[in-house]
C-alpha cells in the first residue's frame, strides 16, 4: 500500500480500472504535473477490468454513427495492445472471433456487421460472411445459418494490463493509492476538497502526543499518512481525511454516476446495472472450437447479448455472460443488493425514463429471460446450445467470476450508445463506460490526456516523452480518435 505523501495534487484520477490506469499512465509519461491514482480497493483492477470475457473486440459489431467514438477506438486499442503486451511480455493471443446467425433474421444483421466492419476500418482479409457448409469445416460443433469469422480479434488479461500500467505511471511519479475511497468531492474557492476514506484493513489507527489522529500502514509502520493531512480530533473511521487537487479525472466506472451526481453534473441521467455471470466449461471441452462464438442477439434494441462460448488467452473456456439486474455498482450478491434496496429504488422512481422500461412488457421478459438464466445452470448453457449444441449442462459445475455493467439511462428512457463525457472548469466525468471500453482504453486515454493540454489543464513535457521508447504520440492518436485520419 503506498501513502499518501502531500496534501495537494495538480491532478487526482478517481478510479484503478483499465481506464484509470491508462490515463494514469499517458499523463504521467507527457506532463510534468503532479497527478495521484486513487483506488477505493486493495488491488488494482479489481472491478469490470478483471470481470469480463478478456476479448479484444473487433469493431464491426458497432455502429459507426450511434458508436463511431468505440468503433474507432477498438480499431486503435488492437494495435496499442499488442505493442504494449509485446513490450512488457503480457499475454495477446490473435484467436479470431466467429459471429453467428441461428435464426433468419439474424443473417440481414450479420450483413449489417459486415458494412459496419468495413466502414470502421477492418479489411476485406480480416472480415468476411461464411455459410454453413464452411462453417462445419472451421468449426465442426458449431450449428448455424450464417456468420461472420473476423481474424482482426484476440484474448487478453485486462487485469495484468491495468497493473502493469498503473506500476509504469508510479514509475514516472504517479502517486497510487490503493484501498483509498473518495467518498465525496466539492469545490472550494480555488481547489476541489476529495474526501477519502481509507480502507482500515489495512492500516491501523495512532493518536500522537498532539491528539492528532493518524494511520500506519500494518506491513510497514515506517510508511504513515502524514499527521498535517488531519484536523485535530478527526474521526478518522467515519471522516477520513481530505487532500485538495486543481483538477479531477473521474474514472470510477459503475460509481463514477454518483461522483458525478456530487458536483452536480449529468443529473437528468441515471443508471441501470446489470451483473453479467459465467459458467466455467469443464476439461473435457478446452478443444471444442478454436474460436470463440458469439451469437446475434435476438432483440439488438435492448443492452441484452446472448451468452458466448469464451476461448481465453490461456485456452480455458467460459458461457457467460448473461446480464442480471442488480441495484448497485458492486451487487455481486444478495447481502450487497439488500443493501442497496430502499435508496436504489427511491433513485430509480425519480427517473422517468427508467419507469418507461419498467412498464414495457419486452423489456420485462428479456428481464426474466435473464434472472431464469441466473438461477438455473440449464437454462444458461442452453442458449449456448443453440449454436454448440454438443455441450452438456450437467457437466459444468463451477461458475466463473461475475462482473456488473453500469449503463447509462436519460429521462426519456434512452440508452446512452457509447461513452460520455462531462467537463467542467475543474473536472472530467467519464460515464458509461462499458465494452468496447477496455479494448479501446488506451486511445482513449491517450485522447484525453492530448486534449487536457491543448487546452491548458496539463502541463506538456517532451523530455519525459522522448525517454520513454514505449511512448505513443497522445495528440497523433487523438487526431485518428476524433476522425481525422485512421
């Protein structure tokens, strides 16, 4: 656990997911300002960074129009990752990715893929439609009409990823603090005042001579949160402690609503969270298609995929996921959702766009469709079975790592396509930031990181840049980002 040596920071990025790290990473390899990390857990990565299929996404499942900014940033992050990956020896497996069509309708939308593909930037080499005869010669356990093989796809672990650029950003003086919850922010005369509660499994409580509360981190008394971070008499368990930052990165993911919320930004917007489980496959089926299969999801109007047959980068194999409503950023289980209960759903009636879902008879069968999907294994794998029906459900007897996803919903009942962003004067709010998002965290950062310069909000430095061989240029990515140039 690394503390926190001052009181004040040019900049503080709320948030040590893929995300968080990364442009944690590009402002500590471009600017010369003084920046800290803040992670509410012990580890980084702990969230959706670490909790999904591990998929670096092709972009012809995206909408050029209604998701150009992830469209693009896919085709991007592919490159960028296997680069870093290849710099720093961290898994990148270019597998491919089979899409299919297991009913008549589903062919016009692999059609559509196809188009897409093609307008956001895939060859006609590394995207192509292939029929069913094919297909039994590629993958011979998969039943389908139509689908669509894209080469331009590959399986990482996000998780090892975002440490390791989180170790690269302190290397270049990036403060991380790791089991440090910033609980709220609000604006002073001339700074933003974070407060943060810290995480006390790690650390424990001393009050020095001058009854000034402090903490010492358990595994190194040596290593202590400086007594001048507290007013004399803090409560340190219910208060924690407060530094003061001229600018703000919120990077939260599922949580970055509510932080957002706090400053009195994006309030016509609310969230919807969806936690998305896996089954792990048994042994027996490690080999029973080189590729990993996603079908075409039969209602592509509502955020509901289809489980996928998942190939991981270390050649084990998982279904999932399926997406579960749940109350809150971290419902991972019941005990959490009970908690969040009474204000969750006085949140939820205030929406009116949310209660527009609530009385839509669809929306609330594919609800059901998924809880069935939560509660019973065979109804699970079954849909896989649609497409690999040689898998048996009694087989598979352990499930895999659940993960949420936050989704961003207006007044209207809208969902948000794609990531946006809020800035004022003093901070940047990245909400809905869902998949395609780890694929393209890199540009995206890079992007962001280019874009607070231009603007004055971070202080280049070419010398830093120059010494790092790994350093990609922020405002040439930028440019391919915006649509410039790809």
């Amino acid at each position: 656990m690394l503390v926190l040596p001052k009181q004040y920071y040019d900049v503080a990025i709320i948030g040590g997911g893929i995300l968080g790290a990364s442009i944690a990473y590009f402002i500590s390899a471009s600017s010369s300002n003084s920046v800290i990390l803040l992670e509410r857990e012990k580890e980084i990565a702990v969230h959706a960074s670490s909790r999904n299929t591990g998929k670096v996404h092709a972009p012809f499942l995206y909408d050029p129009i209604n998701k150009g900014l992830f469209a693009r940033a896919a085709y991007l992050g592919f490159q960028m990752l296997r680069e870093y990956c290849d710099i720093f020896a961290l898994p990148f497996k270019q597998d491919g990715v089979l899409s299919v069509a297991t009913y008549d309708k589903g062919i016009d939308i692999l059609h559509k893929y196809l188009d897409w593909g093609i307008s956001n930037g895939l060859q006609g080499d590394e995207l192509y439609l292939i029929d069913n005869n094919r297909i039994s010669k590629i993958e011979p356990n998969v039943r389908c009409l139509s689908a669509i093989y894209c080469s331009r796809d590959a399986s990482v672990d996000y998780g090892s990823i975002a440490r390791h650029l989180v170790h690269n950003a302190s290397e270049l003086g990036c403060t991380v603090a790791k089991g440090m919850n910033a609980v709220n922010v609000k604006k002073t005369n001339k700074r933003l005042e974070v407060q943060i509660i810290p995480d006390y499994s790690n650390f424990r409580l001393i009050v020095d001579s001058r009854k000034t509360d402090r903490l010492e981190n358990k595994s190194n008394i040596k290593d202590s949160l400086r007594p001048d971070l507290f007013e004399a008499g803090t409560n340190l368990r219910t208060s924690g402690f407060k530094i003061y930052v001229n600018y703000l990165i919120n990077a939260a993911g599922g949580n970055a609503l509510n932080i957002a919320h706090q400053m009195n930004i994006a309030k016509k917007y609310n969230n919807l969270y969806f936690r998305g489980e896996y089954w792990l496959a048994p042994p027996e089926y490690q080999r029973v298609t080189k590729l990993s299969i996603y079908s075409v999801p039969m209602f592509p109007e509502f955020p509901f995929l289809d489980p996928h047959w998942v190939v991981r980068y270390d050649g084990s194999n998982e279904i999932g996921p399926n997406a579960v409503p749940v109350l809150g950023p971290y419902g991972y289980d019941w005990r959490s959702n009970l908690r969040r209960f009474t204000p969750k759903v006085l949140e939820l009636a205030k929406n009116s766009g949310i209660l527009k879902h609530m009385l839509n008879s669809r929306f609330i069968y594919l609800l059901g469709r998924e809880l069935l999907s939560s509660v019973s294994k065979t109804a699970m794998i079954n849909r896989v079975r649609k497409f690999l029906p040689i898998l048996n459900p009694s087989l598979f007897t352990q499930r895999g790592t659940s993960g949420i996803r936050s989704l961003l919903v207006d007044n209207n009942g809208k969902f948000l396509p794609e990531m946006i962003e809020f800035r004022d004067e003093s901070s940047l709010h990245i909400l809905n930031y869902n998949s395609p998002g780890a694929t393209g965290a890199l540009p995206i950062s890079a992007s962001i990181v280019s874009r607070l310069i231009k603007d004055g909000l971070l202080q280049s430095n070419r010398e830093k840049q120059i010494r790092r061989k790994d350093q990609w240029n922020i405002h040439n990515i930028d440019s391919k980002l915006s649509g410039k140039s790809i």
